[in-house]
C-alpha cells in the first residue's frame, strides 16, 4: 500500500514565511511593532505563518525597493511594512494558496 496517497497522510500547505528587518534603520522606522506580528495575526491565519526577525535584509541600500521598515513575505521584499499592511497581504496569499489547494 502507497501511503503517501493515504488519506492519513494528508499532504499539509506549506507556511507562509515572513522575516521581518530589525537592522537599526527598519527597526526605528516601525520594525519595532512589527516583530509582534503573530501575536496580532486572526486565528485563522496563525497555523499558516511563520513569523521570524532578520537582522537585516539589506533593502535599505537599493530604493527600488520602497521605504522601511522591510519585511520578506515568501522570499519577496514587502516595503512600508505595517502590522495591518502585512495581514492584508498575508489574507490574500492564504486565500490565493487555500484556492490553489496548496
């Protein structure tokens, strides 16, 4: 018998990773509330995300990427991060993987 085709071993979507900046200047431009992220996360959302801190992501020196303070959503830059920017953009990735089946 193949279990991995078994319903017991449900294949489980991968996490949405998010790094938030807390090298000195994202830190200062408001990465400082921004390292709570989880905890202010819905419910729904908090099996779903991992959240961790990155001492810097090194954003901060090409302006193509918009202002601090950065995040990386999926291994993508996320400017002008704020808590409730962050949970919109967070929304829309779990609803677009949830459709997806991911």
């Amino acid at each position: 018998m193949n279990t991995f085709n078994s319903p017991c071993h449900e294949v489980k979507p991968e996490k949405i990773i998010v790094e938030i900046c807390l090298g000195t200047t994202c830190y200062l431009m408001g990465a400082s509330d921004l390292q709570f992220l989880e905890e202010q996360l819905p419910k729904h959302l908090r099996q779903h995300v991992q959240v961790q801190g990155a001492s810097c992501l090194g954003y901060c020196k090409d302006h193509k990427y918009g202002n601090a303070p950065y995040a990386k959503v999926d291994g993508f830059p996320f400017a002008e991060a704020t808590v409730d920017g962050l949970v919109r953009h967070l929304e829309s990735i779990y609803s677009r993987k949830k459709e997806d089946g991911a």
